[in-house]
C-alpha cells in the first residue's frame, strides 16, 4: 500500500464531516493560531448543522516540568478558553496531557491517536489532525500512530486522512537560546552520527534557526558517498520569513556541493520533496545501503510528509529512510503572531 498526498481546504473536510464522523486532534498553545482551525472547524460543523455528536475532539496538552514556563501556560489556558463556547456543542472531547519536553513518551502519543480513532469503531469516518502548533516529536508520534491504523484497515475501510497547519501572520522577532545537542534520527531514535551507512543522500528543508542545517551538512559531509540537497521556500505570503531563513542559512546557497531548490507554496514543497526523494532512491548504489535523509527543519506540514513520502520506501531494499532532528533543551516553538492562512493535504491510499 502506497501514501500518496493531495492538497485539501477547510470547505472539503467539512464537506466530508457532514458523510461520515471526525476526530479532530488538536494541540492548543500559547500562539493564538493554535486553535484558530479547531474555531472554524466548529463554526463550520454549527453553519451545516452537522450532528455534534459526530465529532469526537483530541485535545493534546502539551506540559513538562522542567521547561515549564507560567506565562505561556496562561496564554495558552486563555486561547483555550476562546473555544468554550463552540467546545460546549461539541462536548465529545477529551483532554490529554503529554509529557513534554522532559519524559516524553513517542508510545503514549501512538496509543491515544489510535484510541481516538476509536470513538467511532467501526464506522467509516474521518480523521483531522491540526498540526500547527504541534511540538515535532509529538507531530512525528501523531503520524505513526495514523499509519498503524491506516495500515491495519483494508483500504475500503481506511479513514479519511487530514493534515491542516495554519501558518501565523509573521514570527517574532525574539530568538531562544538553545543548548544545541546532535542529530538524531527519529525513525531510528539513534543519532545520525552512529549510523552504519556510507552512503548518504540528503534534502534540506531549512527553517529560521541556520544553525540546523550547519549541523547536519558538517555531520555528513565526513561520509564516504553523500550528496546534500536543499529545497527553500519563496513565499509571496510572507517573502519576509522566507528571506529571515535565506539569511539564516546563507551558507547553503553559497555551497557548490549543495543543490538548491525553490517551492512557491506547500503542495509545490510536497512535490519536489516527493520527486527528490524517488529519485534518490532510483539511483543506483554501488555497495553496502543508502540512507535517504530528510530534514525538515522549517515547516512542519513537512515533517509529516517526509514521514508518508519516506514510509513508502519502506519495502526497498539497501535504502534507510530516515528523518532528522536536531535536540534541544527546550520544546518552545518560535512566537508567532496573527494568522495568514490555513493548507493542508490529505492522505490517498494505493494499492
């Protein structure tokens, strides 16, 4: 079985909403986009008439003991708060705390996912995750726990798969202090650095913070037979965040042994990842396996694609598809402000 993506709005989840049962599965934060879908997704399901008791609402609540900050603990209970009205018509929710950053539990994650996706057991339904605020780790539990039950489902009775982000009007311009620890990979949960393979092809997506993207490129460039991609966005929504990253990691555009690629909006990211990656994997290999590495450092609508786009090399043989991760001692995102706009895809099953 084969995962392949197509873009979806608000409009075509709701659409489906009114066919057959959704779980949402939400994480609201301290940004106020964090639970700016999950309104609309309310207000939308209230203006159709859709039967309330035909949602069934995930709420992650991220928490941890050592990075716990009280301000943005406030900010996010006053975001959350927002949706008590629309939450009260739609009182099939649960509300599930998460050890995060410190203690964090990938299996807990995998467990809830699939539990809610049992609130409507054998039924066809819908499944709708907002990934916008959604800390990575967690993000990458999500979609495991996602590809369980796709993957245990016959095709016929698979659910229907949403991933929505709502991208924020701009970010601040405040930057954290980071213990930088190394790359890990988080399929293997091993660092790159003690993988066995030689062989290594990367792509790049970079974000905000450059010192990522250094990182992995000084980490791989020691290996025998490796070659560095990098794919940047131009975004004509928000061309200030797109030259913030550009600045941030100068040095890939200035690297003759880097290859450099634009996307223009997210479906145009997800396509070229997907080719790049395909076509990496077609390539021939002269000896031993080839890690195919993607490092989805910017967005996370890309993480959750290199996950599904990566997953579908799983029956190659000699390629290790890996995602790569760059620690902290924090699991605060950057701050965003305002909201700009809501994209997504959705998951399309093949035989």
């Amino acid at each position: 079985m084969k995962i392949r993506l197509k873009p979806s709005s608000l409009a075509q989840i709701l659409d489906c909403s009114t066919k057959k049962p959704t779980v949402l599965i939400a994480t609201p934060n301290y940004e106020e986009r964090s639970v700016w879908f999950p309104q609309k997704y309310f207000e939308g399901c209230i203006s159709q008439a859709i039967d309330p008791s035909s949602v069934f609402t995930q709420f992650l609540w991220p928490q941890g003991q050592v990075t716990r900050v009280e301000l943005l603990e406030q900010l996010k209970g006053i975001h959350f708060a927002k949706l008590a009205e629309l939450r009260g018509r739609f009182s099939n929710e649960e509300r599930t705390p998460v050890s995060y950053h410190d203690d964090f539990n990938p299996r807990e994650v995998v467990g809830i996912v699939v539990r809610s996706s049992e609130a409507f057991s054998g039924e066809e339904h819908n499944i709708v995750v907002d990934i916008s605020c959604m800390p990575k780790r967690v993000l990458f539990s999500v979609c495991e726990g996602v590809e369980s039950i796709i993957r245990s489902a016959e095709i016929a009775d698979c659910p229907t798969v949403f991933f929505v982000y709502t991208a924020p009007r701009r970010y601040g311009a405040l930057r954290y202090a980071q213990n930088v620890g190394e790359v890990n990979g988080l399929f293997s949960g091993c660092s790159i650095r003690d993988a066995r393979e030689e062989d290594v092809s990367a792509i790049i997506l970079p974000g905000l913070q450059g010192y990522e993207s250094k990182l992995l490129y000084d980490e791989i460039r020691s290996r025998v037979s490796s070659s560095v991609a990098a794919l940047i966005a131009v975004s004509s929504r928000d061309y200030q965040t797109s030259l913030a990253v550009m600045r941030a990691n100068q040095f890939l555009m200035e690297r003759r042994d880097i290859t450099v690629r634009y996307y223009f909006s997210l479906m145009d990211g997800v396509r070229k990842l997907e080719r790049h990656i395909q076509g990496e994997a077609a390539r021939p290999i002269r000896e031993g396996s080839r890690m195919i590495l993607a490092a989805p450092f910017g967005h996370k609508p890309f993480l959750a694609a290199s996950f599904f786009i990566l997953r579908n090399l799983a029956s190659e043989q000699r390629i290790h598809p890996e995602i790569a991760y760059v620690s902290g001692f924090q699991y605060l995102s950057l701050y965003s402000l305002g909201v700009s706009h809501v994209g997504g895809f959705q998951l399309l099953l093949e035989e």
